[in-house]
C-alpha cells in the first residue's frame, strides 16, 4: 500500500439497549443504518404500543476498521 493511501473505513451498525443489557439483538451487526432499522422496526412490530416487555434500543455505529492509537 502505498504511504499516502489511507485504507477506508467501513462502518457497521448494531443495537444498543437503552438499559445497557446484552442479548442476541445487540449481538447482531448490520452492514447499513437501514438493515438495522429494519431489524429492530420488525422487533418492534411485535408488541403493543402499551406493553411493559418491550426493551428499547438504539442504532448504533461502529467502526470496523479503526484508526490505530498514536503512542
């Protein structure tokens, strides 16, 4: 590679529990914001707008190919 070609970053998303917990939703990756819109819109579709059992969560990125640390 040459010195002044950056490799790009690739940006993966994931579910976030609002409550900080972990479970198979938020140990999914999707490889776009609307991939994981629509997990989590298709979740959703499942309860009832009054319904206690619902957990909440958020899209979240990440990025897949950091930058390395400067020590």
């Amino acid at each position: 590679m040459r010195p002044d070609h950056k490799p790009t970053r690739q940006a993966s998303f994931r579910l976030q529990r609002d409550d900080g917990g972990e479970d198979a939703m938020t140990r999914r990756r999707f490889s776009s914001y609307d991939e994981a819109y629509d997990a989590l819109e298709q979740y959703c579709g499942a309860f009832c707008c009054s319904d206690d059992d619902q957990i909440e969560y958020s899209i979240k990125a990440n990025e897949t190919n950091p930058e390395p640390s400067a020590n």
